[in-house]
C-alpha cells in the first residue's frame, strides 16, 4: 500500500510504503519531502520496532493502543491497525 498522510504536529505531508503479510506482520516506511527519511515501523503482535530517522532513535515496545497513541498519535492497536491496512472492518471496544 501507499499512501500520503498529514500530522498535525509537523507543517509536512509524508508518503508512507506499508505491507501486511497476513496478520502475522507488518512493515510502514516513511518518508517527507524530496525524498528525506522520516522512520520505519516493524511490528507484529508481539511488539514491534520504530526508527525516528530524525532523531536516530528506535523504539521498541507492545502493539497496544495506548503505545500507538503516544508515538504515532493513532489510538488503535496492532489488531486494528492491521484490519484496517486489509480493509476489514475492526472490532473497536467502546469505552
């Protein structure tokens, strides 16, 4: 998949590569204008690995919806992230 996306706290549009193998794993790239690294996610239900290229920092921790909240500002977790990538509806608890 490819995509563009907005994030509020950055004045840029970033392009984004993502891939899904199954529901087992999934891959996004990210990059910003001409061509510029912006990171990597590597994650699958276990946990998963995101390289901030900005800062050259990578992270490392669980695929809740709390995690994702705080470091991609999408409160959804890797169940429902992926879902959504495959074009499944998700099943999102109210609370």
């Amino acid at each position: 998949m490819k995509g563009t996306m907005k994030i509020s706290g950055i004045p840029a549009t970033i392009w984004y590569d993502a891939v899904v193998k199954r529901r087992d794993s999934l891959k996004i790239t990210m990059t910003g204008p001409f061509g510029i690294a912006v990171g990597a996610l590597g994650a699958t239900p276990q946990g998963f690995l995101f390289f901030n290229a900005q800062s050259g920092e990578a992270l490392e921790g669980r695929g809740d919806r709390e995690t994702f909240r705080r470091m991609l500002q999408v409160g959804l977790s890797y169940d429902e992230i992926v879902s959504l990538m495959r074009g499944e509806l998700p099943a999102i608890p109210e609370e």
